[in-house]
C-alpha cells in the first residue's frame, strides 16, 4: 500500500512545469505547490497546513539559528539523528528498514527505495504521515503539531500560516506595502536603537513615521492579527505576523479600522487603523508627543522573539511603492 501511495508521488512530481523563462521564485512556487497537494491526496493532510509548516520553518531557518538555509524546496528540519535512529551507527543511513529499525522518522516518500534527508519527497512524506497518525481535522492537526513542537507560538502561527494560504490558494504571497499612503504628508528617519527615557531606560526598537492624525495605517504583507490593545508604551497598538514568521508592530494609534479585529487575515494595503499620539500612559492617554506611527519588526528562531531595524525594509518597500505608482 505505501509503495502505491509513493510511486503516485513519484509520477505527480514529474508534472512540474519546466518553464526556462519564468522568475526562479515562480519556479519554486510550481515546485513546492506540486509537492504539497501530492502529499494531500496520499496521506489526506490538507496542503495548506503542509505549506503552513514548511513557511514556519523556512522562517525559522532564516532567523540566524544553527539550521542551514534547505538546499531543496522543503525547509521542514530533521537532524541526522532523528532521521536515521537515535541509536543508529550510521546517521546517513538512508535504507528504510535500517531507519525504521532504529526507530528513526524518515520513510521514502517518491518510491525510490532510499529515504534521504536530501530528497524534498521524502521529507515532507516523512513531516505528512506524522501529522496524518493524529487524524485529518483542523484539531488533530492542531494536537499533532504540539507534540512535535512543544510550542504554542509554533502551532498558532502555522495554524495562521495555512489559514492564509487556504484563503488565497497560492503561496506567491511575498509582496509589501509601505505603512502609509504615498499622497500622505509623512517623514522618517533611522531610529531604530535610539534610547528612550519615559517608563525607564531602554532602547527604541522601531521605526518612527511623523504624520498627521487620522493618516491611514496600512498592513505592510498578508498575515493574522495577532494583537490588538492597550499598552503603556506603544498606546493603541497592534501586531500582524506573516509567513516568515516577522511581527510586525504598529504603535501610537488614534484607532483601528472599523471591523478589525484579532484573527483576522490582512493583505499588503489594507487599512488597519490610523495614526494617533497615543501611549506613555493609562488607558486613553494622548498628546504627550507629536503623532506618529511607531512601526516596530521583530524576528521570531523557534525560541524568542527579538526586535531588528525595520528601516532598510521601509526603504525598499516605499521604492517600490513609489515605483508602482509611476508605473
């Protein structure tokens, strides 16, 4: 039975367009779509959690932990030890019955007879038919990732990771959008690392972008609303996370756009509120400093979270704002 399931791999995963003029990010789009909905009619996992997972863990690959960046398309990690058996003398072992007789994960996933940390198919194989021991449903899924994991960041943002890619049906989801509108009068500078006084000595960790009041805000990627509130500091505020895993953090509201509320999915553009001169205080405080947008980004390795200058991302992103508009 496995052996039919994984030679339908196999043959589906030759149907990959090979197209010699299209972007290599496109390429990669067409390769990893292949691989995930392959792998849903095998082992019945919706692919958008199987994307969810994988963007998790690219994102975390990326955030300067050990983990090399993935030579292939998957980025889902096993290290040599859990792959091959914790007690196998060989951790490049890639016979499957040598693996499974030292209780190792990885199984051949295109029929090939090897199981190799190397071939994509076998990976994601490997990642699909744990989490398809759990069951099918959203909650199953849901226990499956907490028992691989131990993390509730790590299942509440591939939970919010396949909720995106469901909505859209596509993983070409990589575009920005500057904080603000253009036609807006708006400044900034570098801020990020500058200290702040107020509440106790501590650094800035964001970007500071002067505008009027009542200047719309908008979601810079496609993400979930993680956070909506009030803080001390940062006033009406308000967290996005996106498919690499960044917080994006927007600080000092007047308010929110109507309707907004946690859990929801944004796209680059949407309106989520509007720039105020709020926070250094209770609940309501304003006007104790000129109105601006605090626009903060913080990067996410597995374990914590911690803040990086968002400035160079704002540069490039009102390039490219700037030059759609004169498009």
């Amino acid at each position: 039975m496995i052996m039919t399931m994984v030679l339908l791999i196999a043959g589906a995963a030759e149907t990959v367009p090979a197209d010699a003029e299209k972007e290599p990010e496109q390429d990669m789009y067409a390769e990893r779509m292949a691989l995930y909905k392959n792998m849903e009619t095998v082992t019945h996992i919706p692919w958008y959690w199987l994307a969810g997972a994988d963007a998790y863990e690219r994102g975390i690959r990326s955030a300067g932990t050990e983990r090399e960046e993935a030579e292939g398309a998957i980025s889902i990690y096993y290290s040599p030890k859990e792959w091959s058996g914790p007690l196998n003398p060989e951790f490049d072992a890639e016979d499957p019955a040598a693996v499974s007789m030292f209780n190792g994960a990885g199984l051949d996933g295109n029929g090939n007879g090897t199981a190799s940390l190397s071939e994509d198919a076998d990976v994601l194989y490997t990642f699909a038919s744990y989490l398809a021991g759990y069951g099918y449903d959203d909650d199953n899924i849901r226990q499956g990732l907490w028992d691989y994991y131990h993390r509730d960041q790590a299942v509440r943002s591939i939970t919010n990771h396949a909720r995106i890619y469901r909505k859209y049906g596509t993983l070409d989801l990589d575009d920005h959008s500057f904080p603000v509108p253009l036609r807006y009068n708006y400044s900034y500078n570098s801020t990020w690392g500058d200290s702040r006084g107020w509440g106790g000595r501590r650094i800035h960790e964001g970007t500071d972008i002067f505008a009027d009041y009542r200047t719309p805000v908008l979601a810079t990627s496609y993400g979930v609303v993680e956070l909506t509130g009030w803080n001390k500091y940062g006033g009406w505020r308000l967290g996005i996370r996106d498919l690499t895993n960044t917080y994006h953090y927007f600080g000092h509201l007047t308010s929110y756009e109507e309707g907004l509320e946690k859990g929801d999915i944004v796209a680059p553009g949407d309106t989520i509120g509007y720039v105020g001169s709020s926070g250094y205080g209770p609940p309501g405080t304003e006007g104790k400093f000129p109105p601006h947008l605090h626009y903060g980004m913080y990067r996410d390795n597995g374990y914590s979270e911690w803040s990086f200058d968002p400035y160079p991302s704002l540069k490039s992103w009102e390039k490219q704002a700037k030059k759609d508009a004169s498009a």
